[in-house]
C-alpha cells in the first residue's frame, strides 16, 4: 500500500532545501535550484496519478503551480523565501489532512 505521509515529508525536506540553494545561486555560486524546482513540480505531476487524493486538492495544485512559477519568473529573495514557506506551510496541512488515511 502506497503511504501518502511519507511522500509529503520526503516534497517537504526536497522543496526546503531549495532556499539554500537559491542562496548559493545568488551569492554566485554555480548551482541550478531551478534545476531542482523543475524536478520537483515533474515529481509532484506524477503523485497525482500515485495518490489520487491529490489530483483534486487545490492546495496540492497550489504547491505545485506555485513551486513553477519561482521557477519562470524572475523573483527577489524575500519573494522566493515567502513562496516556499508559503507551499511548505501548505504540504503540512495536506499532511494533517490526509495523514496515511489516503494512502
């Protein structure tokens, strides 16, 4: 059986390391977050077909569109910072909400 817990926590912990990331990239560093982003919101298309559940949730589809519009625009720093926090804050709600009930 399919555990839904368990794929929030591993997008939560992938999408927060992304700051740092971002950080580095700013800073002048040569890695690509949006790299990363990218595989990320491919990652969260195919949950959907996983867990179903999460085709029809909209702050599931929120996360998603979210995490790929940092990645095709151009944000600042405190805007790249306040998306993530804002889509992490939602995958612990969809983790409250569903819990492994939907797995």
């Amino acid at each position: 059986m399919k555990r839904l817990t368990p794929y929030i926590r591993y997008l939560t912990g992938s999408i927060y390391q992304l700051l740092p990331l971002k950080e580095e990239a700013d800073a002048g560093k040569p890695v690509s977050w949006k790299e990363r982003a990218r595989s990320i919101c491919l990652d969260m298309t195919g949950a959907q077909n996983s867990f179903p559940v999460l085709a029809n949730d909209t702050d599931f589809l929120s996360c998603n569109n979210r995490l790929w519009g940092i990645v095709v625009q151009d944000v600042d720093h405190a805007d790249f910072r306040r998306e993530i926090l804002g889509i992490l804050h939602k995958l612990n709600c969809i983790e409250k909400r569903y819990g492994d009930a939907n797995g």
